[in-house]
C-alpha cells in the first residue's frame, strides 16, 4: 500500500456490471485489493436511497452503506439518471467520490460537455444541433458541409455514430434519427484523422497513459468496441495539456480524453468519465488501475488532513 495510506478505506466499485462481469471492474477490484483496502462491487442499480434533511442513508441489498470511505462510480449511458442519483446521495453523506455527480452529468451529455468545452476554447469539431429544424440541410451546411457524422448524444462505444458521405444520405439519417424522437449531434467530419483517434488516459493533473486507434477496414469508428485496433503512440505536450484542460473543465478527476489530429491541430472529441481499462493496458502494458488508486490515496488523505486541520482551527 502507498506509504502516504494511514489505514486501508472501505471502497464500492459501483457498476451496473455485477462482480466481475468485465475487464474494468476486475482490475479495481484486484487492484485494490492488492492495495490493502476493503474494495467490493456494488449494482448501483439494486440501491435504495433515502433522503432525510438530518440523516440521508443509501442501502444496497438491505444493508447500509454508511461506513463507505470511497466510491469508484462505473456509470454508463444507458442508467445516467439512477447512477448520477446514487452518486449524488454518497456525496450528501460526505464520501469520497473519485469522479463527482457534476462532471459525471456533463460528460454523459455529449452536447452539454461540448458547449462547455466551447466556451472555455478548447478546440473542437465544429458541431451543430437542432430539436425540430425545417431544413437538415442548415444543420449539415454549418458544419461545412457532407460528409459530416451524425451521433446520437445518448450513444456510447460507436453505437448510433454514422457517416454519412453525401448530402442526400445525412439528410435521410438525420429524419431517420428525427422519426425516432433521438436527440442527434450534426458532427464535421475531419477527413485527414482517417479513421484515426487518440485516447488519452487521465488521472488527477496527468496522462498516464495513451493509445492511437484505428478503424477496422470499411469502418471509420475507431472504437476497440467496434473492431477497432490500437498501438502505443507518443503524444504531444499540446495534445496532453488538452486533455488534462478538457478533463478539468468537465470537473473529472479521471478521464478518457479522445483526441484527433487535424490540419488545424489536436481537436478533442469526446471525454468519458467511465473509459475502460482493457484497451489501454493492453495496449501500453501501464498498471492504469495502480496509477488510479495512488491517486484516491493521495487525495482522499490530503482532503483528511485539511478537513482535520479546519476542525482545529474551530
């Protein structure tokens, strides 16, 4: 265990994923415990919360989670709503939450994430959005035209991200996705990426690990998901600086910064407040999970000690 650790902490690994479903799960798991701390999962979706302006208490099978030091919050898409409540009821209690209830909500919408990014200069794709255009064609002519990617802001993994190549096909994605009452991202499409990202590992006020994807032949996605293959790769001190910036404006202390390189330079895609471990340990033969838990270690004790030190100055 890290030497700044003054005793072992009681962790939930939150997940809709029971036990060891999946990779990501299994290495907080192993590696927490290797740490010397008390790590268990928990189906955030099996929670009950109770809301009490003197006591509120959040129950997970019948027993109650009161004596929780810290969460590792595994939220995806599909249970945002129940996940980001579950997060939210913790930190009412005052437990340590390695990814907050705020960026966790900004970084599940892929709009609000981008808006705020925006605003603070980061450099995007440039995206466009409408709930009911008349015209698909403004939505596409503003992005600068077909080809342009379409995506739908509840998607995840390369799941509901199209391309399409011409005027006349994104206009019919675009009614497709309309008649579905689906919320859509009209998306520039960076032609010289070919198929091409970078994801960057965040932790804390670092990347501490990075792989380049590639879309599987007749694919642009390049998801890992999707078929998708990756490699190591040296990033940029810019492309890093982004990715920490990008991260931190969303208010996430652990992050998967997806990065593509342009004529214009480094332009950030998307950030992910869950991102996978498979993928790039594999890939880059970096411990991620050690490098997440040095962190919960290292804040969780310094936010003690200045917690302690108030205490005593009242």
């Amino acid at each position: 265990m890290n030497t700044q650790v003054s005793r072992p902490l009681k962790i939930a690994l939150l997940s809709s994923i029971d036990g060891t479903g999946n990779y990501s799960n299994s290495r907080f798991l192993e590696e927490g415990a290797k740490r010397g701390h008390e790590i268990f999962a928990v189906n955030f979706l099996r929670c009950d919360i109770t809301v009490c302006s003197k006591n509120s208490k959040i129950y997970y099978e019948g027993k109650s989670l009161h004596d929780v030091d810290v969460i590792i919050p595994r939220i995806g898409v599909a249970h945002a709503f129940f996940g980001g409540a579950v997060v939210r009821q913790f930190e009412a209690m005052k437990k340590y939450s390695l990814n907050g209830s705020l960026g966790i909500s900004r970084s599940k919408d892929k709009l609000r994430s981008l808006q705020i990014l925006a605003r603070k200069g980061i450099a995007l794709p440039v995206s466009s959005f409408s709930h009911a255009s008349t015209s698909p064609k403004v939505l596409i002519d503003t992005v600068g035209g077909a080809p342009v990617i379409i995506k739908l802001i509840e998607g995840m993994q390369g799941i509901g991200v199209v391309l399409a190549e011409t005027l006349k096909a994104a206009e019919s994605v675009i009614d497709a996705f309309r008649g579905l009452k689906a919320n859509m991202i009209v998306q520039e499409y960076i032609e010289e990426a070919a198929g091409k990202d970078i994801r960057l590992f965040v932790v804390g006020d670092k990347v501490v690990a990075s792989m380049m994807r590639e879309a599987a032949e007749g694919d642009f996605r390049s998801n890992i998901h999707r078929g998708g293959s990756s490699c190591q790769i040296k990033t940029t001190s810019q492309e890093r600086q982004m990715a920490i910036r990008a991260a931190r404006e969303l208010k996430l202390n652990v992050a998967g910064v997806d990065i593509i390189r342009s004529k214009e330079g480094p332009l950030v895609l998307e950030v992910n407040s869950s991102p996978g471990l498979e993928g790039i340990e594999g890939t880059t033969n970096i411990n991620v999970a050690g490098k997440i838990f040095e962190f919960i270690e290292q804040d969780f004790f310094s936010q003690e000690v200045k917690k302690k030190k108030r205490d005593d100055v009242i």
